[in-house]
C-alpha cells in the first residue's frame, strides 16, 4: 500500500515498481515498502505535489539534485556509445585486416 498522501496511480505505480524491484534483489517486505515509501515521498516532495510548502532554497536544492541525476545520465550514455564506437571501428579493422590476408593468399596459390 502506498504512502497516505499519495492519491495518482503514477506515484501507485512507481511506490509498486520499487518495492517489487527491492524484493527481488533480497529486501524484506518491510523494509522494501519503507523504502519505496520513501523514495516515493521524496519524488511528491520535490515535485511539489505535497500539501507542505518548500523555500525557496529547497525548490532551488531539489531542482538541482535532479537536473544533476540527468547530467550524470546524459554522461554515461555518452561514454557508452563512445566506447561502442570505437569497438565497432576496431572490430572494422579487424575484418579488412583479415579478409585482405585471404586475398592475398588467394592470389598466391592461383598463380603457382
């Protein structure tokens, strides 16, 4: 069961999601719906969609906490698919290095 305040089936569905997904990685029940509860809370509260009202240094806080989680999203992805990049040229090379090889043993034994 979701946290009292929490009246949207988005904040059901993602109190359900990380509570099922604690449980699978070895969290007791209790502990598992605290947690989701929680982080649930903590998601209303930055978002505004809680009763209490923020200062400003807090929205301000909030507002940068999660922008910077975007940040650092935005970076790793960027690492991935650099790093698939370069795989994908060395791996490129690789296969002309080798089919050049049969080339040229091809033409070797055609010609004696």
């Amino acid at each position: 069961m979701p946290p009292r305040g929490v009246k949207s089936a988005k904040r059901e569905r993602q109190y359900e999601h990380i509570k099922t997904s604690l449980k699978r990685k070895g969290r007791s029940e209790g502990t598992a719906s605290r947690i989701a509860a929680a982080t649930t809370n903590q998601t209303r509260t930055a978002k505004g969609e809680t009763k209490e009202k923020k200062s400003a240094t807090e929205r301000r806080r909030a507002k940068s906490d999660m922008s910077a989680a975007g940040r650092k999203g935005a970076r790793a992805r960027a690492r991935k698919s650099t790093a698939r990049k370069s795989t994908r040229k060395t791996t490129a090379r690789k296969s002309t290095r080798k089919t050049m090889a049969r080339k040229s043993t091809r033409k070797t034994t055609r010609r004696s």
